[in-house]
C-alpha cells in the first residue's frame, strides 16, 4: 500500500469526531486517518480560501507539527520542580 504524498493537517482529535465537524461542509478532503487514541490525521484536497477555511474549522485542535507525545509530559514534570534543594 503507497503512502498519500500531499499536505497534512495533524489534529489531537479522535477520526470520528473529525468526520463530525467535516459533515455538511464543502471542503475537499481525500481522507481521515486515525493515528492513535485522540489523534488523527486529514489530508485534504482542498486548495487556497478552502484550505484556509479547513484550518480555521480546526484551529482550536491543531497540533504543532514539532510537538511529540513526551514532550508535553516532560513539561508537567519540570513545571512542579524548583531545582532547589530543601
């Protein structure tokens, strides 16, 4: 099976619950593909305004295109320590 070579939206979303959004809309999207629990993928077909559109629709769950899932954990982690012996 090839991959699909075209842009990507990531979202911290569950496939179902995107498939939600994107019904009744006009938007060009080739498909949804789940990539873990509460995330998936969207590769849309949609060009210029449309595209626009589609990342507006989703602004709220996009992830960060560097954003990993330990790096938010590590960050928890670090925020409740001073570094300061008592």
């Amino acid at each position: 099976m090839t991959s699909i070579q075209s842009e990507r939206l990531d979202v911290r979303l569950g496939a179902s619950l995107v498939r939600r959004r994107l019904k009744g809309r006009e938007f060009g999207v080739r498909k949804v593909a789940s990539v873990g629990r509460g995330e998936a993928v969207i590769f849309p077909t949609a060009t210029g305004q449309h595209l626009r559109e589609l990342r507006a629709l989703f602004q709220d769950v996009l992830a960060e295109s560097g954003e990993t899932a330990d790096e938010p954990a590590a960050d928890a982690d670090r925020s409740g320590e001073s570094g300061q012996p008592s």
